[in-house]
C-alpha cells in the first residue's frame, strides 16, 4: 500500500492511511492478533459475527421491501430564543 504525501502534508496523508487500513480490516485484525484468544472464543465470537451480520441483511431486505428509508436523523435547526427586550 502507498500512501503520496502532498506539498508536506503529513496529517491529511495519515488520515488517508487510517481510514484506508480501517475499511480493509487491517486494524480490526491488529487488535484481535494483539492478544491470544482460545480456540472456543474464537468460535464463539465468530458465530455471534455471523448472526450478527445475519440479522443486519435480514433488516436491510425487509426495510427496503416495505420502502422505509433508513439513514441519517436530520440535525436540528438551531433557532435563537427570541429576545424579550423592550423598546
């Protein structure tokens, strides 16, 4: 993986970097190799993944059937108090 560093921006290029690690797995997998997990874990964490995983495309399908729009909440609209001032 190469990462270009442009006109010695060194903070965008990391940013760049983290973000293309985190969506190819490679941090997730770092943090899982840092420590051993027994066989049985490993088993069980991966199976609750699967169902995991199982349930999120089952909510998607039945979403997009029944035409529900699922994404973002809008932000509130910041509206200043009135002013009580008298003149």
């Amino acid at each position: 993986m190469r990462i270009l560093v442009r006109d010695n921006n060194v903070d965008q290029a990391l940013r760049y970097l983290k973000k293309k690690l985190q969506q190819e797995g490679i941090l997730r997998e770092m943090r899982l190799r840092e420590h051993y997990e027994k066989p049985s874990v490993k088993r069980a964490r991966e199976k609750a993944e699967g169902i995991r995983r199982t349930r999120k495309l089952a909510q998607k399908k039945l979403n997009r059937e029944l035409g529900i729009k699922v994404g973002k909440k809008p932000r509130p609209v910041f509206r200043p108090a009135p002013s009580a001032t008298a003149d």
